[in-house]
C-alpha cells in the first residue's frame, strides 16, 4: 500500500473513533453551525402578557448572527420560526409548515390567534429550515388573547 494511502486510512480510523468516544451531546441541532452566545427573544412581548388579537409580534436576534431569507446558505444567518401552542421542534430535522416560518426575512408579524392562552416560541432555522447547532431558541412564552 502506498505512503500516502496509509496516511488516508489512518486518518479514517482517526476520524471514526473520534464518532465513537464523543457521541452526540445532548442538544445538538442540523450541520449549520450557530455562533456562540446568540438568542433570540420576543422585542414587544412578555411573558404572561394580555393581548388584544390581532397583534403585532417583533422578533429579536442579537448581533451575533443575521437574518437571511430561506434557502440563501449565507455564512451565521438563518430566519425565525414562530412555535404557537406546540412542544418545541425536533431541532435535528426541518422545520414543519405548521408553524409560523418567517422565510423572507421579517422581523415581525401580525397574528391574529383566538380567545385564551397560547404558548408562543422563536426557534431561528437555516437556509433550509433546520435548526443550527447548537439550536438558537427563545424561552417559551405564554400570552393570554382577549
Ligand atoms: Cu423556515
């Protein structure tokens, strides 16, 4: 076997038992990476706030990353997705069209939601709608709409 072959078959096995002694942590979103530190947040909400419906919801991302329309793969940006009354997405997986995508790059939207209390969360996705990893996401808020 030649020199350089060996060299590629040990980086293999290198690269496999680096699989093996470091299983996946514990949230680990899609392959787009986040940048440390950057969140999500609800700018004009609060939680447990009453709200008149229709409203208008703003969304805030801090500076760590951008904001980019849905499928422009643009180095540390991604697009906000709206979870109303739902557990979180599986951060491992695209983000289904039941929610609320944001997919031309707006920071903001009126909803127009019924009577009662409704849980409401940011989950920031990439080009492709998964989730980065590690995921960018808001803490869940719960709104009460007269
Ligand atoms: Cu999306």
């Amino acid at each position: 076997m030649p020199k350089s072959l060996m060299h590629i078959v040990k980086y293999i096995f290198l690269f496999q038992s680096l699989f093996l002694y470091f299983p996946a942590a514990t949230v680990y979103g899609g392959e787009t990476p986040s940048v440390p530190d950057t969140r999500v947040y609800f700018i004009n909400i609060k939680d447990g706030q009453t709200l008149k419906s229709p409203f208008l919801i703003q969304l805030g991302l801090t500076s760590e990353m951008g904001i980019a329309p849905a499928l422009a793969d643009w180095p540390d940006t991604g697009h906000h997705h709206l979870i109303i009354d739902s557990p979180p997405p599986n951060v491992n997986k695209s983000i289904s069209n039941k929610h609320v995508h944001l997919h031309k790059g707006q920071t903001e939207i009126t909803l127009k939601l019924t009577t009662g209390k409704h849980t409401m969360q940011i989950v920031l996705g990439d080009y492709s709608h998964i989730p980065h990893d590690p995921p960018v996401v808001s803490k869940i808020i719960t709104v009460n709409v007269e």
